[in-house]
C-alpha cells in the first residue's frame, strides 16, 4: 500500500526522529513503513502508534532534509523482519541489519520478526548447564547459566568494553572442549556469539570489530554496530535485531548462543527521547512508564525451549548514571533477570582487571549449573567459602580502620591478608583461566586462613585440598620484629 504526502494537510508533518501522517489506510501497530523522499532516497521506518485519524512512523534512518511535498510512504502490511541464513557467523551489520564489512549480501533462507515470537512458559525448559567465561570472578564465584540473563552493572570511566570482547573472545562451552586450547575451542561448531553495540562511539565500534578480528573470534561472532551519531529509533531496533541473530543460531542451527549488548543505557535513553516526541506521560526519571515491560520484551528472549538443541544466554550491561544502583534502569533490569555483575571503581583504581565486586554480585541460577556432574564436586563450596571469607575480611578492614591493625587479633590480621590475597590473586588476572585454574586460585587464597575458619567446607574438602599446606602467620610488627631479635641474640 502506498501513500502519497502534500505539505498542505497540517497532520502531515516530520519532528525529530517520528513522522506523522494522516491515516488513509488500514494498518497495524509496529508494522514496517518505506518512506521515499522526492528525491528517490529511501528511509526505513515501522509504525509506533495510531489512532482513527493519525500515523506514527518511527523512522530507523536520519530525517535530515526529508520534506513532506513529493514524499510516498510504502506501507508493507507486516512487521519488520530479519533475513537470516546459514552465512550469518561473521558479519558485520548496522543496527537494522544492513551489512557494514563490504560483504556481499545475506543469502537469506529464512525471515523472522524482530520482535520476537510468542513462546509459551511451558515450552521453557530450565537452565542447568554452565558456560566458562574466562573470568575467576564470574566462572567460580557468580557462575553463568547456559539460558540465563546476567547483566553487568558498570559505570562511566569503568573497563566494560573490554570486558565485553574479553568474554566474547574467550567464552566457550565446557564438558567436550575442557582439555584443549582456548583456540581450538573458539573453533567449536556448537557454539556463537552475537555482539551488540548500541549508541556506542566511532572508537568503541573500532575497538569491538578489531579486538573481535585479532582474536579470530569473529569467525563464530555476529557483530551489531549501532553508532551514536546513528537515529536515535534505531538504538530501539538493534538489539531486537541482534536477539533475532541469535534466535535463529539456537533453535534452527541447534547451537549456544552468548549474547553481549552493550550499552542498554544508550538504549534507555533512547527509548525516552522516542517517548517525549510522541508526547507521552513521563515516568520515574523522565522515563516512560512502560519501560519495565519494554525492557522484559528483551531480556526475556533468552532461555532453552525444550526438545530444541540450542540456548540463548544473556550479558546485557549497562552504564549506572552516577554510579547509582536504584537509579531506574539498573532496578528494573534487577527484577528482570537472574542477577547481577557490579564492577568496582575502587578496584579500578587500584589497577586490577576485572573490577568485579564480589559482594554484591549474585548468579541466581548458580546452584543450577555448578556442583557434580556439570563443573567439579567441590566448585559450590569452595564459592561459598571464599565470598565468606572475603565478607568477613572485609568487616575486618573496616574495625581496622577504627582501632588500627594493632588492635586486631591474631584471627583478624590472617582475614585482611586474605583479602589483599583474594583481589590481587582470586578476581585480578592477566590472561583467560580455566575453571580449573581459578579453583586453584581459590584453593590458594585459602592457605593462608586458619582450619577452624573454613566452615564452609568439609574436612574431606580441607584434607583433599589444603591439609598439609603451610599456613601463612600474622604480620608482624615493627615492636614484634624487634623482640625477636633480641631474644635470639641475647646470651645464653
């Protein structure tokens, strides 16, 4: 269906990213909309609100110079769709999917809905198989889920880019490929990767394409670049493209798909400046109401669907405006999802990679893909030994701060040792690890803490793993350090 613009009706009329129009035809909510200016240029849009007497197009493309006189709208009937084939693994596409490395086009088998199809909740089948990430921080203490949501919270200045591509270059799949090479398991058939940049600067999409192609991750990655100087209603379209990516990875060619969006923030915001020109009702921060529901449409994409091979697990991460947990975006991503990965700035200062904070970093569904049969017998307690040893360290440090390290006890001055051990040692790293190794990292940071302590173990744990070790003693004082050597060179 076609229709044809004139400046002269008044309900004819293009504001920022949105196009309004008279309605003269039969359509629906989210359908695809063409708009070819007077001048042949074609701009892709769908269509974001009606009533009886009125059109909302949401345009996907700048409306820079577009003028209503000589325009015609093509309106397609349909809701907009991605054209996926079996050549997918290794492009490189804009936010609405439009090739971006120079490639010849998509040989395209299959057409699936952006936004998504309806899945009934019983047709879910429960996440319960692990995937390694390459992180200690992530991998042995907030283990993440194949079909599970975990997000990263972070904040401006902080190493989320890089954690991103760190994941996506060194994420794979356990069990088969546990004893070969990082190398040979990015070649597994099994498993992919989908990337989303939203709203992200020309140098962040620079980074993510080069990082991802140094690596040879690429080979296995469907990379999304949304730029910010790209139209702000297409940042609404990006990840619903790149989930559509993975969907059609996971339930047609029966493979694991890690999705990685990076910036929701960016998406957010969007989402606000689109809810302001079509003049709605703001909610908590300017932000409109349905944002909850908007962000669940996504979020919940991810998961297994029984009787199909293939998952789609989620790292969606987001940048905390001010650093504030409870701002809007990060609490309703928070009861979303199944957790959350908070990086520190304090650590971040210190040098150490990846920030993570332990503490308040939580994995849902953990209990669910760690223990016998999935990682190793030991990895639940040695997790919950470890965050409670590091709870206590730092309760440690902060009656420290109070009395001073000399008036702790012996007990206290082993628990602050482990807790410089465990963030320089435990979540700081220079290069992927195993789950392998970052349980012997665990292990390691827990000689120096007393038999009695480790409650969370059992003594067939304790004598498995550190019966025997040497126990690391208290520091000593400069005062101690004197006395000691006065005894032993006083005469006899």
């Amino acid at each position: 269906m076609y229709a044809r613009l004139t400046g002269e009706d008044i309900a004819n009329r293009v504001d920022g990213p949105l196009l309004f129009l008279q309605r003269s035809v039969d359509v629906g909510l989210n359908e695809a909309v063409e708009v070819e200016d007077a001048g042949g240029a074609v701009r892709l849009g769908r269509i974001a609100a009606l009533d009886e007497d009125s059109v909302t197009v949401e345009m996907l493309d700048d409306t820079a110079g577009l003028r209503i006189d000589g325009t015609r709208v093509r309106f397609f009937g349909e809701p907009l769709r991605f054209h996926v084939g079996p050549g997918l693994l290794g492009r490189i596409f804009n936010g609405v999917g439009k090739p971006l490395d120079g490639g010849p086009p998509l040989a395209a088998q299959q057409a699936f809905r952006v936004d998504g199809l309806p899945l009934k909740p019983s047709a879910r089948q429960a996440p319960s198989e692990f995937l390694e990430t390459g992180f200690t921080a992530i991998d042995l203490m907030n283990a993440l889920v194949r079909g599970q949501k975990l997000p990263l919270f972070s904040g401006g200045g902080l190493p989320h880019d890089r954690i991103a591509v760190d994941i996506a270059c060194n994420a794979r799949l356990p069990g088969a490929q546990r004893e070969r090479g990082a190398a040979d398991a990015r070649g597994d058939e099994d498993f992919a990767i989908v990337f989303a940049g939203i709203g992200i600067p020309h140098g962040s999409a620079e980074f993510f394409r080069s990082s991802l192609e140094q690596s040879g991750a690429l080979a296995r990655t469907v990379l999304f670049l949304n730029l910010a100087s790209d139209a702000s209603a297409q940042r609404l379209l990006t990840p619903r493209f790149a989930l559509t990516a993975a969907e059609y990875l996971a339930f047609e060619e029966g493979k694991h798909v890690l999705v990685i969006l990076t910036d929701l923030t960016n998406y957010c915001e969007a989402l606000r400046e689109v809810s302001a020109s079509r003049g709605e009702v703001p909610s908590r921060k300017g932000y409109p109401g349905y944002m909850y529901s908007d962000l669940a449409t996504l979020y919940e994409r991810a998961g297994r669907i029984r009787g199909q091979a293939g998952s789609v697990t989620q790292v969606p991460i987001l940048t905390m405006p001010n650093d504030d947990i409870t701002h809007p975006i990060p609490d309703l991503t928070g009861y979303i999802t199944e957790g959350q990965l908070v990086l520190d700035r304090e650590l971040h200062r210190r040098d150490l990679y990846p920030p993570i904070k332990v503490l308040p970093s939580l994995s849902r569904l953990m209990k669910d893909g760690t223990g016998k049969g999935l990682t190793d017998p030991d990895h639940p307690a040695l997790a919950a030994q470890l965050y409670a040893a590091y709870a206590q360290a730092q309760q440690t440090r902060i009656l420290a701060s109070v009395v001073g390290e000399e008036g702790l006890s012996e007990t206290d001055r082993l628990y602050l040792a482990f807790g410089e051990r465990f963030e320089t040692e435990v979540i700081a790293q220079d290069g992927r690890r195993s789950l392998h190794q970052s349980m012997e990292a665990g292990w390691q940071a827990l000689r120096g803490l007393p038999e009695q302590e480790l409650t969370r173990l059992s003594d067939a744990q304790i004598r498995a793993h550190l019966a025997g070790a040497p126990r690391q003693g208290p520091a000593e004082t400069e005062s101690e350090r004197a006395e000691a050597t006065a005894a032993t060179s006083a005469p006899a």
